[in-house]
C-alpha cells in the first residue's frame, strides 16, 4: 500500500472570487473547469502535484441528481452547501486492488468511479475515484483517486498548461493538513486503513486542538503520507463545548526568518497578510 496526498477539497460559493482573494495573497491559482455531468466547476492552487481545490456549483439540480453516497456531492449537500472543508483525496496507482482490499476489510466501497473535467481550453482530464465508508467511522474518510496519467506526465502537462507554476509570494510547500476530531482512535483507525506511520504529539490551541482537563495533557496524533503529513487532533471547545471535525489547512511559506510567515486556510476571507477560511462543521 503506497499512497500520497493528493488534494484537499474546500467548498465555495465562488470559486473565481476564490482565485481573486489568494492572487491577492502572493499564491497562483487558476481555472480548474466545470465538471460537466456533476453540475460543479473549481479553481485550483496546487504545490507540485499536490493541490487545493475550491469546489463550487453551477446547477445545483443537476448536482442533487447526482450524489452518489460518500461522495463529495453527498458530504457538501449534507453540510446543507455551507462553504467549508469537504473531503482530503489520497492518490494511488492501484485503485482496482485497492477496491478489492477495503472490501475484504469490511468498509463499504464505492467505485472506481469514472470522473472528468473540462478544462478552459476545451481539453479534458480524467481520473478514476473510489469512495470508502466504515461502519466505525463518522468522520468522511480520504477518497482515493488515481489519475489517468502517471506523476510525471501530470507534471510536465500542467507545468506546460501554467496550472503548476512559482507562487509570486516565493517559494511556498503545502506542509501539513491537520484534521480536529474528538477521539485519538480516528488516529489510530486512519493510521491502520490507510498505512499511515503514527508520528510526533502536537497541539494547536490555534483551531483548540486539545482536549480537556481529563484527558491526555494537550496531545495529538501525527499520521504520515508520503512527503506530506494528515494530522489528526482531538479538540477541546471552549466553555466545555466541544468542537466537531473543525478543520483547518495550513501553507508555510519557505524563506528567511523575516519573511516567513503562516497561511490558515479555510473561509475565504482577506486579511492583510492571510486567507482565512473560518467555519466549523
């Protein structure tokens, strides 16, 4: 089992207003296109192969008509279309064994299932997606997907299409993704499942990651995969209240000490030196 992160999957209302407020930050970002038979179209951010994807939608009937369940329609149409954080996507290049696996497993698998874009200038991309579910985990699970291309033909292609190119802010890395949930065992279950080597123990008050009095002193679990790292956190709320799956994506600008600075992304909204994508779900 060999997987890399892929993408992050972040809904908005307008993703061309998306790509406004991140240029205006110093990232690139452009036009992904319009998923023709899904009612959706995106821009995209990416950080070598790896991306953020601002998701919107263009018919909603259409959209509606096709929310194949664990799908990402299915996760946006049950957060009722609230912008926000929608789904991590891990990549593969054996999504047919992998299908056969999980089934074995016992989690509920749907797919491969086929999925295209259109792109801007007329061109298609294409890839396969498979959507798991386990009858432990409320938490939406990584989707896997595996693109029609291998890791270097997707690179020179969209290198070539100015889809991969130098951010103006300098050279930024999409260093980690931290996911905030109520118990260590979504750590230990996405560790197990998707083959990932359990690392260091954080904390983030940042997004509250930590939990209460009772529990463990202030600790996280650290998922590794590949180059990039998922990191799963049980939160603590304030007042007592906790904080459900609230999701926060960071983008650490590489530089000198003067220059380096934190990205948080998750509810578009501008401030002078960040996007900050605020919103719990």
């Amino acid at each position: 089992m060999s997987f890399e992160f892929d993408h992050l999957i972040h809904y908005v209302r307008e993703p061309n207003e998306a790509i406004r407020l991140l240029r205006q930050t110093g990232l690139h970002a452009v036009e992904g296109g319009r998923h023709e038979q899904r009612g959706t179209y995106n821009a995209l951010c990416y950080f070598d192969l790896s991306y953020i994807e601002l998701i919107g939608v263009f018919d909603k009937q259409l959209a509606d008509r096709n929310r194949t369940p664990h799908s990402l329609l299915h996760t946006i149409a049950n957060a009722s279309y609230a912008e926000g954080f929608v789904r991590l996507a891990i990549r593969t290049n054996r999504i047919e064994e992998d299908a056969e696996r999980y089934a074995k497993q016992g989690f509920e698998v749907i797919g491969p299932v086929q999925g295209h874009r259109k792109r801007p200038d007329g061109s298609s991309v294409r890839w396969q997606q498979l959507y798991l579910a386990h009858p432990d985990q409320r938490f939406p699970l990584p989707f896997l997907i595996q693109w029609e291309e291998n890791d270097e033909e997707r690179r020179h292609d969209l290198a070539k299409r100015n889809v991969i190119s130098p951010h103006p802010s300098g050279i930024v890395e999409l260093s980690y993704v931290a996911l905030a949930v109520l118990d260590f065992q979504t750590a230990a279950d996405w560790s197990r499942w998707f083959g990932l080597a359990l690392g260091d123990v954080v904390t983030d008050e940042s997004i509250q990651a930590v939990p209460d009095a009772e529990a463990a002193r202030r600790e996280s679990e650290v998922l590794q995969a590949g180059r990039r790292r998922n990191r799963i956190r049980r939160a603590g709320g304030t007042r007592g209240r906790p904080v459900y799956g609230r999701f926060i994506g960071r983008l650490e600008a590489r530089g000198s000490a003067s220059s380096r600075r934190t990205l948080p992304i998750q509810h578009i909204r501008r401030t002078k030196k960040s996007i900050q994508m605020q919103g719990e779900r």
